[in-house]
C-alpha cells in the first residue's frame, strides 16, 4: 500500500528542533493476530530503511514514487529518517530488528499535511497500514494538523482502500491521472467504532492462534519425573493434542518416550505454540529462539520474574518487550497454561493433570497456584469449559484479550473470571457492556493489587467498582464457590424473564428456608407447594407442570431431600422431561449434591448439555445464583440506547473556559456548567454586615448566610437558613464573626424552595476507568455510611435512572417514609448533563456540586466547584490501538 510523496527541500515551513517523542512508541496487534512495533523514525534508522526498500516490489516502488526508482540516493534517506517531529513526522512498524511498513506526513499548509506509507510485500495484507494510520492521525492532531492529502494513481486500489476504511470523513477527486483524497481528521463515531472493530478483530485472531495450534514445543521438558516441563509434556500426551509434540532439552534424546530436540531450530517442522519451562534468566533467549523458527505464541510457566521483586520484574518488562518485538504473544509468566477442550484441539498445555471435559463455559483466571484447584472444582461438579487460560502475571495476555476472543468463539457461551487486579479497566468495562448483552460474564474480582501485575492500583472504593461493573452488565460474586454456582445455572438454563419463583419441595422446613432466602435476595417467592417426604417422581412432576406452567412464575427452584433414599433417578427424569422447553431456569437442591447430578444432565456426552437442571447443596445457595442471574436478566432486556443528544449545550465555550482557568487550581464551575444547560443558584460573596444585607435585597428574600468555605457543609454551625430580613442577617453576620474572626469571608444565597431532598453529585477523573459520576444523598447520615453510586460518563438516560436508584438512601426521592415525591426525572437530566461534561473534558480531574436540592418540580444546584489540571496522557480508550 503505497503514495507518491514529492521531496520537498529541507527547511520547508521553518525548521523545529527535534526532540524523540517517546510517547508515540506502542506495540500493536495485526490484523492477523501477530504484533508490531510502532515509533517514531530517527536517523540512526538510514541502514534499517535501505534494507526495507532492497525487498520492495517493482509494483510496490511505483505505486509510491508514480515511477521506477531502483534505489534511493542519499540525500532521500537523509530526508526521509530526518524528521522534525512536528511539522515533518515519520511513523515506522518493526518486527523483530527489520522495519516491514512506514508511513509520513508533511505539513504542506495551515492544518493540512500530504500523507504517503508503503508496506513491504511480504506484510501487506496484515492491517499494517491501517494501524500506522490510525498512529499518525492521532500525532497530527497532536500537532494541530485537523486534514491528510493524499494523491494516489487510481490502480492502487489497496491505498484508496485504507483511507476510505479509516473511518474519518473522505473525499477524493481525479485530475491529472491522479485521485487525490481529502481525509478530515476530526474524530468521529464511525473512526472509533472502525477501531474498535479492529481491535477487536486483532485481538481475538491472536488468542486464536495460542489456543487452536497446529503443533506444540515443551522448551525445558527434562527427564526430572515430576518437573515442571516434563508435567506439561505428559499432560499434552495424556489429552491426545491433535498436532505433533516436540519436547526441547539440549542434552538427552527422548523424553516421556518422545524423540527430544537440542533446541527450537532443530525441530524440523513448524512450531506454533511453545511452552516455556526453563529458568526464568534463560526465558530470554528462549524467545529469540522461537521468534527465528517463526513461532505465533509463548505459555511462560516459569516464575521468578515480577512477583519476585524490582530484578524480576525489568526481567518480566524484557521478556514483553522482546516477544511482542517479533511479533508474539505471551501467556504468563508464572502461569498455568492454558487448555482447549475442543475435539479438533485437545489442548491441555497446562500444569494440571485434571481439566474438565468439553463444556461451554471460557474460564479466565489469574492465579496461577489457584488455577489447578480451580479446574479441579468444575471437574467435580461436573461442569464443561471450552477453554481456560491462566494467565500469571500478565505481563502481555490478559482478561481483556480473552473476552475479545470468546466474544467471537461460537463454543463459548458463558464467561468466567477470576480478576486479582485490572490492567485497563475502562477498557475491561467497555468491553463487558458489549459482550455482556449477548454472553454472561461472571467476575469474582479480588482486593488489592498484587505487585506481580502491572495494573495501577484503583483509586475508586470496592463498592465503586461494584457499581461500575453492573453498569456494564457484570456479574460480580463474592467468591469461587458462588462463581460456580451462578456459571452453572448460566450454562445450562434459560434467563428467568423476572423475579417471580416458584417452589416445589418435599420438605416444610427447607421451603421456608428458600422462602426467606428469596425475600432476603429481592426474589419475589410464591407459597411453596410441599410434597411431603414420601412425594415421588408423578408428585414432582405434576407440581412443576403447575408451577412452570403459571403466568405468575418466571423460574422454579426444586427441593428433593428424601428421607430415605428413593427411586432418586426416575424424580430427576420427570423433572427434567418437564422442564424441557419450558423456556424458563429450573434449579434444584437434589439430594444435597452440588453440581450437575448424573441424573439430572441431558446428553450422552461425559459433560452435560443446555437444558440440564444444576443442583446445590442447599435452598439459600441456588436462590442466590438465581438472584444474581434474574439482575443480569433485567439489564439484558434493557434496550441498547446511546447517550442522549444534548443540544443546548455549548462545548466550544467549555473547552475555553478550561483553557483559560487551566492553572487556576479549585475553581467556581458556574461557567462551565451553564455551558451544559445547568444553572447555579446566585450567592454572593460579603465581607461585611451591610454588604450581606445588600446582597440580599438583590438576590431576593429569605436568604442563607453560609461560610464560603466549599468545605463548610461537613462542619457544624456554618450556614443560617430562612434570613427574613436586615436584622436577622446582621445578627447572623455577627455570630459569624464572633465564631470564627472578623476576616471571615461569607457568602449570601437566596433561599431555596422548600420541601427539597439534599443530594451530592460529583465527578473524578478516574486514572484507570476514567470519568466517573457519582451520586449520593447529602444528609448527614448518608455521608458517614458513604452511601453513593457511580456509573463510567457519559451516562445514557438508563445509567442516569439506575445510578439514582443505586443508593440506599433513594426511597426518600419516592414518597417514602414521610417524604414526598420529588423531581426524580430533573435529578437524571442533571446526571446525563454532567457526565456529558465530564466525558467532554479529561482536564476536569474532579466536579463536585455540593449540594444540589432536589424539589417537586426542579432541581437548585447550590455549588459547584473544579479542579482542573493537564491531563498527563490520552485516555485508554480513546488513543490509537496499543498494547497495555
């Protein structure tokens, strides 16, 4: 994919000292699932460039320079790795030592640059230029380029292609045998969307690659009985890989009875997976190994990298660095590998000798020590999974590339994660709202962040996080054993279409038992239909025939505990020919087992199939997962709506504002939230008794005397409410003073519409998630027990509404408890108007209005305060596709 680009003379449009961009550098994923290296060209790269162009095509050569050009001069390679960074920009793409791709610009006027790439033949095709556009585009804006020019001869139909794919406004016209195309660089909808579905694409063919190879290398499989490498050897034997084995030992001949290889170049086929076993001081070489015999992915099992310390992690850091360097992709370090259970695959690379059989369920987890116990639990239970990963210490692979490859993957129809940490979590969140709607995902997410994992550790509260991941349709549990509980159900039932429970059971005590667990849980039970002890399989059938079968259930929990073992197999077969096709879940507590019982799967294969009935231990446990599955029901069948257009909004003049109080520190946000169709109530400030009574004769009686301080509501005493005139405001003012100094600066507010519920509504520029809004009430009482919601900006109108029922103290915005009915549908207006700020403006790292008065008809914002500061990067989700 090429472009002429005319050499103009050097010093063109002013000469600009030139500083190496670091910050330009990032490691992409291709289309093909391969990696790269992005950054910017420096002249030391002349020797690099001669040797790109020496591999060129004829065709290649022609369709950049509009003509034969067998070699180039040196004054062209000077130009060429020369670069301003500025106003002249050049972007390369690397795998390994050798550039494969380069792309330019070159500022031809005010806003507007000339763009030109070619790609070297043997990678075109890779979505190398696509991601070098996408790189340059965001270094132009940078720059205060907003338009890219580009002539290209119209049998480039490769180049055109590009362009026009990219996702930015395109226009083109023919003259003089060229097609010359106009490419706005304004960001739009459609170019984020365009990149995300590369991104995504990339990302799921790279994980492809490591968990569907065509051939397997245990590096470090020693002769040791129970070492590490020779465990994952004979764990890939013992699961029948479909591909050809190669164990790597550069001393003996055969190991676990299969012909051994001196090193990864001497295996005389093609190696697409390699296990690395080896000390964690030789893994680096080991890569260098694989990346000349061709190989596609690493599982690093060997620790002694960043959970040992500083030492291991730089080594940790190296061995990302160099992999995605030559364009592979790591599982681990310090991992447990990884496993397909598909027929075509068999792949348990692993260092657990139990996985389960096949099933629909991808299980991530980060633990490796955790990972064998893990998968002996769904074994135990008798639960299936398409795939696992353990992914260690994340130094590449991570939860978010598997949730882009299971989103795709037909076997995988319910997502489980074990979370210690979060690499990129609005990342992670964008990614869930949208697999979410189409495949569950449960989350078990632990605290802190361990130190062997590169994710920065979250500033929000865990219960903010809770919030977050049930805005985006997560499944967050407690524990593993609730994990288990919810996938179980998730896999193998229907999603209940409401709250509404049924209850058939052959025992009073366990009905009333799941009877309160429901009303503890938000279920809406029915009375239970007790069976007696002596009820067998034509009872229980006939009585979830009835249940199923009323309007007034959406799902059906079974208790079969008899007192004395019964014809337990002919029950489980009436129950499951009842259930079958009922379209709705049934859960069981069947015989205290916990699992999927024998008796109640359906199919012949050793694992069970979609319409098996999960059984638990106890009633309060199954109610609980279908709890947790009836919520994630709910916010399924919410309709997917964008953000809300917001048209008396004026974010030019916003941006302006920030600009200009940049440096300012704390700052009154009346502005800027009037640029957003929000107004705050007038207060003025006064340092006198007279001054105060002035103020508010203009403001209008009653008024409030406050102290100005933005703190002041956390203290007692601080404010005088319903001031009916002069002499109420100067004796005010006079206690004031005697309370606090003479120089105290105070401030006058007419005073609001009452009744009213107090509320807090605040903003954080989150460095991990991002803009975040939350809600609180501002009684005294909510603050302390810090009952808030947060909800990831900008909020549509349905995160606005959830995010002011999220809190605890919300029944007092309904009429409740003696208050009346206020104006809910204002509050969720504010909401969406504030997140929309906060998603418009990165600079505003915190907003708090404080407090905002929500009457019967309105809502009084009565203070608004800022801080601004430069934003020290891009958001996550909002530059150039990159690994983490």
């Amino acid at each position: 994919m090429h472009k002429r680009c005319p050499i103009a003379p050097a010093g063109t449009l002013g000469t600009v000292e030139a500083q190496y961009p670091a910050h330009w550098e990032a490691d992409v994923v291709l289309a093909d699932g391969g990696t790269a290296h992005v950054r910017p060209i420096r002249p030391a790269d002349a020797d690099r460039l001669l040797a790109f162009y020496s591999r060129l095509s004829d065709e290649s050569i022609y369709f950049r320079f509009f003509g034969p050009r067998p070699r180039l001069s040196d004054r062209e390679v000077t130009r060429f790795t020369t670069v301003d960074y500025v106003n002249r920009v050049a972007l390369i793409a690397t795998i390994g030592t050798e550039m494969v791709a380069v792309i330019r610009y070159d500022r031809t006027g005010e806003g507007e640059a000339e763009v030109a790439f070619l790609v070297e033949d043997a990678h075109q095709g890779r979505g190398v230029a696509s991601v070098l556009l996408e790189h340059l585009a965001a270094t132009a804006r940078e720059n205060g380029i907003q338009r890219f020019i580009a002539d290209v001869l119209p049998a480039n139909m490769k180049m055109m292609g590009v362009l026009r794919q990219a996702g930015y406004t395109a226009e083109s016209r023919f003259a003089d045998g060229v097609v010359r195309m106009t490419l706005d660089l304004t960001p739009t909808q459609t170019a984020a969307e365009v990149t995300t579905a590369r991104e995504h694409r990339a990302e799921a063919r790279s994980i492809g690659r490591l968990l569907s190879p065509g051939s397997v290398a245990v590096i470090g499989a020693s002769r040791e009985p129970g070492g590490v490498g020779q465990t994952v050897l004979r764990n890939l034997l013992a699961a029948d890989f479909t591909g050809p084995v190669y164990p790597v030992h550069r001393e003996v001949r055969a190991v676990a009875g299969v012909r051994a290889y001196p090193s990864v170049s001497a295996i005389d086929g093609d190696v697409d997976l390699a296990v690395v076993a080896v000390p964690a001081d030789g893994v680096i070489d080991v890569v260098k190994e694989c990346a000349e015999k061709g190989v596609h992915g690493l599982v690093v099992v060997s620790s002694g990298f960043g959970e040992t310390g500083a030492e291991g992690r730089a080594r940790q850091d190296e061995l990302a660095r160099l992999a995605r360097a030559y364009g592979l992709r790591v599982v681990g370090p310090n991992c447990l590998g990884i496993a397909n259970t598909d027929p075509s695959v068999r792949l348990n690379a692993t260092l657990a000798a139990t996985v389960p059989g096949r099933g629909r369920v991808g299980f991530f987890s980060q633990s490796g020590a955790l990972g064998t116990a893990l998968l002996q639990r769904v074994a135990q239970r008798g639960m299936g999974i398409s795939t696992f990963v353990s992914a260690g210490n994340r130094a590449d692979v991570s939860g978010n590339d598997l949730l882009q490859y299971w989103e795709e993957d037909p076997s995988t129809e319910v997502i489980l994660l074990y979370l210690e940490s979060l690499g990129n979590p609005r990342k992670f969140t964008r990614l869930a709202r949208r697999i979410s709607r189409s495949k569950p995902i449960v989350v078990v997410k632990s605290g802190g962040t361990p130190v062997s994992h590169s994710a920065e550790s979250l500033r929000l509260p865990d219960s903010a996080i809770s919030s977050l991941f049930s805005q985006s349709g997560l499944i967050r549990v407690d524990d593993l054993i609730q994990l288990f509980d919810v996938g179980q159900l998730l896999a193998y039932q229907p999603l209940p279409a409401g709250p509404r429970v049924g209850l058939v059971t052959n025992s009073d005590a366990l009905g009333l038992l799941a009877v309160d667990a429901c009303v503890t849980a938000g279920l809406e039970p029915r009375p239970p239909v007790n069976l007696g002890a002596a009820a067998g399989a034509a009872e229980f059938g006939k009585a979830l025939a009835d249940v199923l079968g009323s309007a007034e259930v959406d799902a059906a929990v079974v208790v079969y505990t008899p007192p004395i073992p019964g014809a337990a197999s002919d029950v489980a077969a009436e129950l499951l020919r009842v259930s079958h096709d009922s379209g709705k879940p049934v859960l069981a507590t069947f015989e205290g087992h916990l699992g999927m019982h024998p008796d109640l799967r359906v199919g012949d294969g050793a694992t069970p199939s979609r319409g098996s009935i999960p059984s638990y231990a106890a009633p309060e446990e199954a109610v609980r997962a279908l709890a947790q599955v009836v919520k994630y029901a709910q916010w399924r069948a919410q309709p997917v709506v964008p953000p809300p257009a917001l048209e008396d909004i004026d974010t030019a003049r916003a941006k302006a504002l920030v600009e200009r109080h940049l440096n300012d520190g704390e700052w009154d946000a009346a502005q800027l939230l009037a640029c957003y169709g929000l107004d705050v109530w007038p207060a003025d400030l006064v340092r006198s008794p007279e001054e105060a009574v002035e103020a508010a004769g203009r403001l209008g009686w009653p008024v409030v005397l406050k102290v100005a301080d933005p703190d002041a509501s956390r203290r007692a005493g601080t404010v005088r409410l319903g001031l009916a005139g002069p002499d109420s405001v100067r004796h005010a003012y006079a206690e004031f003073a005697a309370q606090l100094g003479d120089d105290v600066e105070l401030a006058v507010q007419r005073m609001a519409p009452q009744p009213a519920v107090p509320t807090v509504v605040s903003v954080v520029e989150d460095p991990a998630f991002g803009p975040v809004v939350s809600f609180g009430l501002g009684e005294v009482t909510a603050r302390l027990l810090l009952d808030q919601g947060y909800r990831l900006a900008p909020l549509t109108t349905e995160d606005a509404a959830g995010l002011v029922r999220s809190v605890r103290a919300a029944p007092l915005l309904f009429g409740e408890y003696g208050y009346p009915p206020v104006a809910v549908s204002a509050l969720e207006d504010l909401l969406v108007r504030v997140g929309r700020l906060a998603s418009d403006l990165p600079e505003v790292s915190r907003l708090d209005l404080d407090q905002v008065l929500v009457g019967e008809s309105t809502v009084i914002v009565l203070s608004a305060r800022a801080h601004l500061r430069t934003p020290t990067a891009p958001r996550q989700d909002t530059a150039p596709r990159r690994l983490s």
